[in-house]
C-alpha cells in the first residue's frame, strides 16, 4: 500500500495509525476514512493522503514531505515502512520491531522509548533520539537506530539497551543520563557528552573534550567492537578499516554515578 501526501497541514498533524501493523487487511475505503488529529481537530486521513493499493507483505510506502506529520510508525511491532521524503517528530515511537527506512530527514525524539527494530534514516535526526519523555527515566530499551547524518542534543538520553549509530556529528548531552547500550558516532561528539551516564559505550571516530567526572584509563584496542563496525559498514556507514583495527582512548565515568560506563575516542596516528 502507498499513501501520497496531496495537502499539506497547516499545523503538525498526529497518524498514529499509520504504520504497517495497524493498516493490515484494510481496504483503500477503510483506511482513508481513518481518522487523525490536525491539531485538535479530528479529520480524515483521506483528507491529507490519496491511497493506493493494499497492504502486501506487511509493506507501506509513504510519500511527500510530511515535516509536519507526527508519530508515524508509532507501536509498530512487524513489516516494513518505507519513507520518501521527511518525516516530523515521535518516528516510531514505542516501536517493538520492524523495519523504517526514511529517504529524507527526521525530526525530535525519533525512536523514543523503542524496545525492538531498526530505523534507518538516511538525512539528518534532530533532538532526543532514542529517548525518554520527559519526565521518565528509560529511553530505549532494544532495537536499532542508523542515522546516515547529524543528530542533535541528548541522543540516547536514559538509553536502556540497543544500538544508536550516526554516520555525522551528534549535539550536546550525547547519551545523558545513559544506563547501557552502545552508542557510535562517526563525527564530533557534542558538548558534556556521557554527563550522568551509569554504564554503557560511547564511541567516537574523533576526539573529544569530555568532562571532568571522566578518568582515561588505558589505549587499547576494543576487539568486541569490531563486528559492530563490520556491521555498520554492511549497512553503508563510511568505518574505514583503521577504525575497526586501530587503537582507542578508554574513559571511564560519570564518577557522580557509578563510573561503570565508557567513552571510547579513536586514536588518529
């Protein structure tokens, strides 16, 4: 099945029933009469969307540019969603599996609280990936997140488990208040990076200034990374073979927590 964005709101508008699980045995009549929140108005999703076709292998196609169209994917827990274009803020939300492919940029709190699949996107994130709401203490909790950009603040905040890789540069606060997972940055880390972080690792391909609750501790070689920078290469992150062989600062911290968790810098000779 596609769906063509034809007009666009004026103001952010709410899908929570786009996703591949949701729209299953569905016909076109069915699903274009679905309803949405344009703003706090209820309306019809053929009243922003033409849809086409039936929902084949559990695969769904959007496309146009849907900046202002918010939590798609939401709960998706199978098939695949592919994106053609841009897509707003809360992608796959409380996503337990599946597959999202976003062929354009994403906005805030993509991934957010997300315990299982993958999502790809293959521009630019902005805030909050893969993380808790505010006011909660767990942000993703499994799955994958694979972002071909730049991120911006507090990626991975609460993180819990899973994989969050950007091919870019991420903003301030990278894995804040971080419980365990891997997070792997290709670019520059942003500013306090790991503040507040209890266990878990955080990679950079560059240096960084981090903060002073962090000790360095040796420079070594993490030979348990190497199929996780194998594996991001397969899927079209630029590792070079110097990053998967070469030598890493390790430091440890936050010490104001229980100084169990690690940022990892590579060493550029």
């Amino acid at each position: 099945m596609k769906l063509t964005l034809h007009t666009q709101p004026e103001v952010p508008l709410e899908v929570e029933v786009l996703n591949s699980t949701q729209l299953a045995d569905k016909t076109v009549e069915e699903v274009a009469a679905l309803t949405v929140f344009h703003g706090n108005r209820e309306q019809l999703l053929g009243d922003f969307f033409t849809v086409e076709g039936k929902v084949k292998d559990n695969q769904l196609e959007l496309e146009g540019d849907l900046s202002r169209v918010k939590l798609i994917g939401l709960g998706m827990s199978e098939g695949t969603l592919k994106i053609t274009g841009s897509v707003g803020a809360h992608l796959g939300a409380e996503m337990t599996g599946g597959e999202i492919v976003v062929s354009g940029d994403a906005g805030d709190w993509v991934g957010r609280e997300m315990s299982g699949g993958r999502i790809t996107i293959k521009g630019n994130a902005g805030h909050m990936v893969g993380s808790a709401v505010r006011g909660a203490s767990m942000g993703i909790q499994g799955g994958e997140i694979i972002i071909y950009g730049n991120a911006k603040n507090e990626l991975g905040n609460g993180m819990r488990r899973g994989l969050i890789a950007v091919g870019g540069n991420t903003g301030d606060f990278t894995g804040v208040n971080m419980k365990a997972g891997t997070i792997i940055v290709l670019g520059q880390l942003g500013q306090r990076s790991g503040a507040g972080m209890v266990r878990g690792t955080i990679l950079s391909t560059n240096h960084a200034q981090l903060l002073p609750t962090f000790t360095y501790n040796t420079t070594y070689k993490p030979t348990f990374l190497k199929n996780i920078l194998f594996y991001l290469r397969k899927l079209g992150l630029p590792i070079e073979d110097a990053h998967i062989n070469g030598d890493y600062q390790r430091w440890s911290g936050d010490s104001i927590e229980l100084n169990k968790g690690e940022v990892l810098l590579f060493v550029d000779d």
